[in-house]
C-alpha cells in the first residue's frame, strides 16, 4: 500500500482525498469483477470507494454483491427497480449518495480504462478545475472503441452540435458526451439536474458554471454485452439538447406545434365536411386551447405550480387569454384569406406562429407567476430601477433560457 501511495505522490495527485467511483450499470454482470480489480489496482494507496447504481434486469447487483465481499476497497451497490432518468438518473443518485465529495464516473463496460483514474485526480490535485473530463479528441486520445466509421461520425456530428449550441461553456471542452470525468460535487447543484438518457456530462457543464479540464483517454473496445445506443437514445438526446438549450421554450413550442396540428387536423375535417372555414377555425381553436393547457401543466410549467395560483385559476385565466387571442386572430387569418386569396389552413398557421410568443409570454409571466415570495426571500426596500419594458425583457430572457424540467 505504501510503494502504491508513493507512486501516485509522484504523479501529483493527493491521495489522501477521499474519492468515489459511481459505476451506472445496466446488464454488466460479466464486467464487475475486472472493473473491480483494476479499480483496487490502479487506486492503490487512495481512500476510494466504488458505488455501483444498478438498472440491470440480470443478477449484475448479486455479482457486485459477491465481488465485494473479497474486494481490496470498499464496495457497495444501489439497484434501482425504477430507472428514472436513465444512465444520468443513475449517476446523479450516485453523486448524492456518494461518500466523497470527489466523485469520478465511468461506466461498467471496461471502455473507461481504470488506469487512468490516477490521472483524472491528479489533474484534480492541480487545481483549477471542477471537472476533469476524459476525452477521446485531444492528443493522445483514441476512438478505436467507438467501432464503426458510421458511429465515429455520428459522435463527431453530435460533439460539434452540442459545442456550437453552448459556444461558452463548453468552449473548454472537446468531448462534452465523454462518460469518464471526474467532478468535485460541492460544484453542483444536485436539485437541478434533470437528466434524461446517457450525456449526464453535458447536463452537468451546461447547467453549471464550472471550469473544466482534460486529460486524454484511449476509449477501449467493448467486450462484454453490447452497445446501449440506439435510434431511441438518439431521440432522446436532441430532445434533452433542446431542453437544455432553449428550456421552457422549447417544450411550449413543441405543444404549440402539436396543438396546431391538431387545429388544423379538425379544422380540414370540418371544412371538408362543409363548415364554414370561419367556424370550423373557432372549433380547432376551443378544442386545441383545452389540450393545450393540459399538456403544458404536466410538461412545462409542472415546476412553477407550486407557487403559483390553484388550477382553477390557470385555467381560466389561460382559456381567457387563449380566446381574446383567438377572438383577434381569427378575423387577422379571415382577412389575409380574403385579401390575400391564401388558403384558409395557410392562413390559420401563419397566425398560429405569430400568436406563439404572445401565448409563452403570457403563461411564464401571469398564468404561472408566484403568488407569494420563497421563503427566505427579502422584499426589496429599494425602488426598482428598470423601467416596465425593461423587466418584460429580462423576465423573457430568464424563461426562454431556463432548462426545460420534463
């Protein structure tokens, strides 16, 4: 334990921090043993522990069970009958359960070299830096383990896609999607993350303000159980990338857009049953108005209800709204269809996007406003400065860039 304990002094690293290795695992039974040997291996002489946070459907949590009766460091595991959130749901379970306040993740398929643990901590030790990040794209990194040309690209495209949408806080960073870092937890504002599928690095930097480092990694092949990606996880990831990046907003876009399909669905229905188009518009309007609300107090605004007035009220302060504004659109989208000779379907999307921005300003600033102040919060005594369209502004930019919390 000594010659191990002087061996990692040389690299830099203080092993005597304490440190945590949270191991999300999901069908990974054949990989416990070995990730637990070279873990004890390669952090020999340190006060670590390894904390699995299980999903598996096999007996991996009664593998890791047995593995860690013998095991040279402390282990322990956390099965999850509900797998909410994720591979990102696991790791933040794990960051709050953690015994350290250094915690380093990586997974239990053996793509993540434990051998270079010793390594993301020295970097650590350096200072400096909140996270350390292994990355496959700085020098000496290697992407042999991704496999196929095909998967390399589409780990290219979706590295470049993430570090354009986030320009500064990732400007540091050259493989945001890596799941091998190391993050210091008092950093982190655990209540906040709302992971959704695998990229739990990516939600971390981009809700955080944190200063990011990295080391290179030789991302190995997988040898046991095969890959977790798939279409779906592809799905799941540009719907979390939107949320993060364009928050409540994009969630309200996506139910205005399903709402205005629906609108326009009835309304085609009805006109081609011989409706007038004028009628067959307020109908759409009523119908989608309803299914509008509902989806937005499940998807959208579920986080602000608590503070704001009761249902009853939403409702009809939104139904209220919902219909001036549609009392004053249809006559718009009646004239454009006269004036114009547009179609009457062309017409009522024109409007529909116009009416947007009116509607998300509408529910994030009056449907949902807080009726009384967080506890802890102090009134001002000082008179407010920023004149009324000032504070509309800065009230829209708060809540078009707050992360989503589906």
């Amino acid at each position: 334990m000594e010659a191990g304990r002087e061996a990692h002094a040389e690299q830099g690293a203080d092993v005597g921090t304490p440190v945590t290795i949270i191991v999300p695992t999901f069908n990974e039974r054949d990989s416990v043993a070995e990730l637990v040997a070279r873990t004890a291996a390669a952090l020999a002489g340190w006060d670590a522990e390894i904390l699995f946070v299980d999903d598996s459907a096999d007996d991996t949590a009664a593998e890791i069970a047995r593995v860690a009766a013998d095991a040279p460091l402390p282990v322990r595991v956390i099965h999850r009958t509900q797998n909410t959130g994720g591979l990102g749901g696991a790791v933040v379970v794990g960051l709050q359960a953690a015994s350290s306040d250094v915690c380093i993740v990586m997974d239990g398929d053996l793509q993540h070299p434990p051998e270079l643990l010793p390594t993301l901590l020295a970097r650590h030790a350096d200072g400096g830096a909140d996270v350390v990040a292994a990355s496959r794209y700085i020098g000496g990194g290697d992407t042999s383990g991704l496999g196929t040309a095909v998967r390399f690209g589409v780990s290219r495209v979706a590295t470049w896609l993430t570090r354009a949408m986030f320009p500064r806080r990732l400007a540091r960073s050259t493989d945001p999607m890596t799941g091998f870092f190391l993050v210091d937890r008092t950093r982190l504002d655990l209540s906040a993350l709302k992971p959704q599928g695998f990229k739990i690095l990516l939600e971390i930097l981009a809700r955080n303000d944190l200063r990011i480092a990295e080391v290179p990694m030789e991302f190995a092949e997988r040898r046991h159980g095969t890959s977790k990606a798939s279409l779906r996880q592809g799905g799941t990831f540009i719907a979390h990338l939107a949320r993060l990046r364009f928050g409540k907003m994009s969630l309200f876009a996506l139910i205005g857009v399903i709402g205005a399909v629906a609108n326009l669905g009835i309304m085609w229905g009805l006109t081609a049953a011989g409706v007038p188009y004028v009628w067959a518009a307020i109908v759409g309007a009523e119908v989608t108005i309803i299914g509008n609300f509902l989806l937005q107090e499940r998807f959208v605004f579920a986080d602000m209800k608590t503070d704001a007035r009761g249902v009853g009220i939403r409702f009809a302060s939104s139904f209220a709204f919902n219909n001036v504004e549609a009392a004053l659109r249809i006559p718009v989208m009646a004239l454009m269809v006269e004036t114009w000779h547009i179609s009457s379907v062309l017409a009522t999307a024109l409007s529909l996007i116009v009416a947007f921005f009116a509607r998300f300003l509408f529910h994030s600033l009056v449907v949902y406003a807080p009726t009384r102040r967080r506890k802890g919060d102090q009134a001002s005594s000082e008179p407010p400065t920023d004149t009324a369209a000032q504070r509309v502004i800065r009230a829209i930019d708060v809540e078009v860039m707050k992360p989503g919390e589906l």
